[in-house]
C-alpha cells in the first residue's frame, strides 16, 4: 500500500481510538460528580480513559513484536503534549466566561489561571513517576525495560491515584445513568482497540517505507498523532470556562502513560537499542512538569502561566526538535 494511504488510515485510527476513549469517559464522568472528585483530582481519575489509547497501542505493539513503536510513543507524546496543550488552553481562555467575573482579572494579566492544587495533587507526583522510570531504566545494570519494572509502576500509578482522590475529595452528587450512553461506552472499548491496531499498524509500514527505525517513527509519527486529537478536546473544556480540568488533564493523562503504559512494554522486556536517545528523550520528558512545576506559582493569590511563560513551554519543545535532529539523530 501506498505510503500516503497509510497516513490516511493511520488519521483515521486515531480519530477512532480517541472516540472511543470519549464515549468511555461518560461513566466515569458520572462516578467523579458521584464521588465528588476536584477538577484536578478528577483529571487525575479521568485519565484512566483519556490516556486509554496510548495504553492500547503499547499493548499492540508489544503483541506484535514492534515494542519500540510503543516505547516510542510513550516518550514522544508526553513530550509533546504539555506544551501543546498549555498553549492551546491559553488561547482559548482568552475570552470572558458568563458567572465568572475573576476571569477578566486573568484576561487583564495575561494569564491562564490555573486551581494551584494542580501542582501538588498532579505535576509534582508526575515527576516523582518519571524520576522512578529514569531509576529503573538508565542505570546499566538494569538498562531496558523489565517485567517487574512494568509491576512497579503499575503500582506507583496505583499510588498516583490514590493519593489524587484523597486530596481532592468533597461531597458527592447524585447521578443518574442513562443506558444508551453505557452501551455507547461499550462501543467506545471496540473503538479504541480496533483503532491502536490500526495505528500500529499504519506506523509499521511507514517506517518501513521511509527507512527510519521504529522507536523514532513512535516518536514523531505515533506520539504525535495520538496526541493531535487532544487539541480539540482541549479548546472545548477550557472556552466552556472548565480552565483548570482542560489544562491539568494532560498531565493526568501522561502520568498514565508512563505508568499503565509502560506495563505492556515491560511484560515483553523491551531493550534499550539506543540509549542516547532514549535519555535525551526521557530528559525532556522529566522537563515539560518540571517547567510547569515552576511557572504555575505567580503570586500568593494568582496561580498559572503568563504569555511569556507559554512562549517557554513552547521555545522548550523547540529545543527539544534542534536536539534531536542535530546532536541525537544528526541528520545534518
């Protein structure tokens, strides 16, 4: 097949694969508002369905033998998506939300106000989540990913869930659940896994066709199409005035990613072909919450990022693409 088909389809299987995750948030949607659960703490249960695409194509990717697509991926989108979706979430918060007269003070600043709890409940424990990858994977005694580094962080998202339900807990609604949208749910599961099939698939034959490796094609090809669906759904939870939800998400979503993600791939023992650029890349990882960490306190009463701060995350994103292409892959 074509070459250019094969983006076509593997478009298309992205699209389908976050559908699906989308009509599977429904229930869970429905069990945050009846447990109570903060927009942070909520991302943080969310997540387990946002980021459910990536874990369905590190799982097809360790069943098909091609685990460094997946290991690809996983690097590739958590890169990516902070910036990303700071950036994105800036702009669309850039206009006056009705019953919220606080926000023209965030418009007046330049500012993407953001619950400071997202810091403590999400980012900074999403660092300690990557900082454990980096100890179970860089030192050469253990270099690669092992089966029971995938039962270790299995369980530090475990804890990463735990710890972000007990801090953001308040009193429960009452909700009623609507059939029609359960089965939807359903459909979104079959959605999501013919869809990770699909975009294996896809990147398999493109990598092929281009004669690159495939931990880069899961890098820039993968990681970035998984990612590009969340620009809308992005744009749409913060210009309906959800600011903190719509932004904070992703870092929910890449705490899974790292974690659940990881799992597939370490079941299969994925070894660690290049390891200059499996470092550079988890370095950049560990960056974009560090940055974020760090950006989000404006003041004792404001808390998020400034315009200039959102040019950083971006400039960062930058530097990481200038590393890659001259000092790691040095394509020039």
């Amino acid at each position: 097949m074509n070459v250019w088909l094969w983006v076509v389809v593997l478009g298309l299987a992205a699209w389908a694969a976050h559908w699906g995750a989308d009509q599977l948030l429904t229930p869970l949607k429905m069990l945050r508002k009846q447990w109570g659960l903060t927009a942070s703490a909520g991302a943080a249960f969310l997540a387990i369905v946002t980021a459910s695409p990536e874990v369905a194509i590190n799982i097809t990717s360790a069943a098909r033998g091609v685990s460094d697509i997946g290991l690809g991926n996983l690097l590739g989108s958590n890169i990516i998506s902070i910036p990303l979706m700071v950036t994105i979430a800036y702009f669309a918060s850039r206009k006056q939300f009705k019953n919220n007269k606080e926000h023209q003070k965030h418009l007046d600043a330049n500012l993407l106000a953001l619950n400071k709890r997202s810091v403590s409940v999400l980012s900074i424990p999403y660092l300690a989540i990557i900082a454990l990858v980096a100890i179970l994977t860089l030192p050469k005694a253990w270099r690669g990913l092992q089966p029971i580094d995938g039962y270790i962080m299995l369980a530090a998202y475990a804890a990463f869930l735990t710890h972000a339900i007990i801090k953001g807990r308040e009193k429960g609604e009452k909700v009623e659940w609507d059939k029609k949208k359960v089965w939807l749910s359903v459909a979104g599961a079959l959605a999501i896994a013919v869809g990770a099939f699909f975009i294996v698939k896809a990147t398999e034959n493109i990598v092929s066709a281009l004669n690159i490796s495939e931990i880069v094609g899961g890098l820039f090809i993968t990681g970035i199409m998984t990612t590009a669906p969340e620009i809308f759904k992005t744009w749409s939870v913060v210009k309906g005035g959800e600011v903190t939800a719509g932004t904070t998400s992703v870092i929910a979503d890449n705490a899974v990613t790292m974690t659940v993600a990881f799992f597939p791939l370490a079941l299969v023992t994925t070894p660690i072909e290049d390891f200059q650029l499996f470092w550079v890349n988890l370095a950049f990882v560990g960056l974009m919450p560090l940055l974020y960490s760090l950006f989000v306190h404006q003041s004792k009463e404001l808390h998020g990022f400034s315009r200039w701060q959102i040019f950083a995350f971006d400039a960062a994103y930058i530097v990481y693409l200038l590393t890659m292409v001259f000092f790691v892959l040095k394509l020039f």
